[in-house]
C-alpha cells in the first residue's frame, strides 16, 4: 500500500481532472475524513457514496487517500494523518 503522501497525490491528481479548482470548495475547519458529508469527497459531492457510485472500488479509493486501510492499528491514527496531509496539500493549492 502506497503511503499517506502518494495516497493524498492520487486523489489530488483524479480530483485535478474531474473538478478544476475542487480545493477552493474545501472548507479545512470542517474537513473530517471520518464523516460522509465532511470528507473531501462528502463536500464536494454531497456524500462520501458518491466516488463508489462512480464505479471505484474499495482498494481504488484507499489508493487516492479518500477512505481508511488496514495498514494502521486503528482508524483514530490514520485518520488523523490523512486530514494533516490533505490540509497541507489544500492550503498550499489555495494559495496559488
């Protein structure tokens, strides 16, 4: 399994081409990967269910740092990681 940065890039990378501009629609106060509607695909698309509606299965989604793996002891860590590097990628994007 690729790492919290590669994950993140993926998912940076798929958003890229679907959604110019996706990040100015992220509201970084209120990201909260472990909500459907807070995640980063919940506030941009309306619900987490939206990228497997989209045909994208599980191990796909994990890959673009969207969703949890089984890499980590419990969710509480991987969740914070994940968060931490979206964050991070999102506000350096919004300042361009």
């Amino acid at each position: 399994m690729l790492d919290i940065e590669d994950r993140v890039k993926n998912g940076v990378d798929w958003l890229n081409g679907v959604m110019p501009f996706w990040y100015r629609r992220i509201n970084l106060s209120t990201l909260n990967m472990n909500e459907q509607t807070l995640c980063i695909i919940g506030q941009l698309f309306g619900s987490y269910n939206y990228i497997y509606n989209q045909g994208f299965d599980t191990q796909e989604i994990m890959s673009m740092g969207f969703t949890f793996t089984e890499r980590y002891n419990n969710h509480a860590e991987e969740k914070e990681l994940l968060e931490k590097e979206w964050k991070k990628i999102i506000s350096e994007m919004k300042k361009t």
